[in-house]
C-alpha cells in the first residue's frame, strides 16, 4: 500500500536533526512530504510515524551513533539541509 503523507502549511514545516550522546543515538525528524519519502529510500523505515487520520504528517528515524554506513549516506545523499 502507497504511503498517503499530509502537505503542511509553508510555515510550519521543519526538519530537525539531534545527536542524543547520552543514548548514542542520532535522531533525524522532518513532516516534509518529499524528504520523508527520500529519507524512506535512502534509510529505510521510521522509527516512527506520526499519523493525523490515515495520512502520514511526520517521521521520525534513529539512528545509532555506531551506524556511521547510515549516518553518511543521510549526509550523502539526502538533501536534509536543502543545498
């Protein structure tokens, strides 16, 4: 099944990336449509779907600090910063 993600208004769309040292874990959060779907094939799954009805209205992925595969290819490859 074709995953439905919700269009936010202009203004409120983020992304945001924390690095959480205390759990070795980088966390990357976005409710962009297009970077959510591009993070989907670059990264894989969520860790977690925030849903308003049936449509998606952000992800959340963490990622391990040891998983620096993962962790280059987000840099690499995703266009998180918009360049």
């Amino acid at each position: 099944m074709e995953k439905k993600y919700k269009e936010p208004k202009v203004e409120e769309m983020e992304t945001t990336i924390n690095v959480m040292y205390n759990d070795n874990t980088f966390s990357i959060y976005t409710n962009k449509p297009n970077l959510q779907k591009q993070l989907n094939k670059i990264i894989g799954e969520p860790t977690k779907e925030y849903k308003i009805k049936r449509s998606i209205s952000g992800s959340r992925w963490d990622i391990s600090l040891d998983n620096k595969i993962i962790i280059s290819r987000l840099i690499l490859k995703a266009n998180v910063f918009e360049l």
